[in-house]
C-alpha cells in the first residue's frame, strides 16, 4: 500500500475526530499544529545533534540568551527546565566544559552561583536559530508576509486566552 501524503493523514485524522463527535473546525486548527509541531520537533532534534547538545543544554543556552545573557541563577535555569538542581549541575558541568557558560560567585551574595553566557555559546546560540529561521520560513514560504501576520496575530489571541485560563484556575 502507497504511503499517504502528510495531507492525507491530516484530512483521515480531522475526519476520524469529526466522525468520532469533534467539531471540525477545532480539529483542523489543533490537528494542523499538532503535525506541524511533531515535524519541527524532528527537524529540531537532527539540529541539536548536529550541535552536540542535548535539549536540556539548548534550555540553558536558551534561557541565558532570552536573559541578555545572564546572569542567572542555577536553581532559576533548573526551574525553568523543570529539572532538579543535581540535574542542572551536570548540565551546567558539560557547558562550562565546553566553555558556552560560566559560573562565578555572585558578588553581592557570595553563597550564590550565576551562570552568564559566553561569548562563544551566544555563537552558538545564534547559529541555531539562523538554520532554525531558515527551515521555519520555507515551513511558512506558502503564506504570504500578511498571511503570516494575520496567523501570528490569531495564534497571539490563543495564548493569551490560555494564560488567562491559567490565571483563573490558579486563583
């Protein structure tokens, strides 16, 4: 039997959701983001590979980048991780080896450790997500530049009313 096209599989999975009581305009959008997430995360992992890091180290690099490079403390990275702190010690061990962070005592609270970013890790950092860019616009190159905005701006209005949904449970 011929393999299906990734369209086929999508348009057999919304219909068995349909058919199974899924209203069919929910399933299109969530079934459409699921594929397309599962695709990049693959691509992501040969990307990782080809990198040498694991996906807890692109966490570290990750946060320290979105920080302007650190300073941060460990037990923030392991939180954002959502790993133990022994777990961030290693990771923290394998970057500084491999000289993307470092870790010197904070000065104001020298019990504290913070991690910063290297010169040659925000390198690193940036090259990832160059080949990333290039991979997510050909994903996108079939939308034009104001379709692009107009799905950014819809997937904008999604999160926050997840955020709000979050914020409501939690209060």
């Amino acid at each position: 039997m011929p393999e299906r096209t990734a369209r086929a599989e999508y348009q057999a999975a919304v219909a068995a959701y349909v058919a199974a009581g899924g209203d069919e305009s929910v399933q299109r959008v969530i079934t459409a983001i699921s594929s397309l997430s599962r695709k990049l995360d693959r691509w992501y992992d040969r990307q990782l590979a080809d990198l040498a890091i694991s996906h807890g180290d692109w966490s570290v690099l990750s946060q320290l980048a979105r920080a302007d490079g650190g300073p941060l403390m460990p037990s923030r990275l392991a939180d954002a991780a959502q790993v133990a702190a022994s777990s961030m010690t290693g990771r923290l061990d394998r970057l500084c080896e491999r000289g993307l962070v470092v870790r010197e005592p904070d000065q104001r609270n020298r019990t504290r450790v913070l991690v910063t970013l290297t010169s040659a890790g925000w390198d690193l950092f940036a090259q990832a997500i160059r080949d990333a860019d290039m991979v997510e616009a050909d994903v996108l190159a079939p939308l034009t530049t104001a379709q692009r905005r107009q799905l950014a701006d819809l997937l904008d209005v999604v999160i926050t009313g997840l955020e709000a949904d979050e914020v409501a449970s939690t209060s």
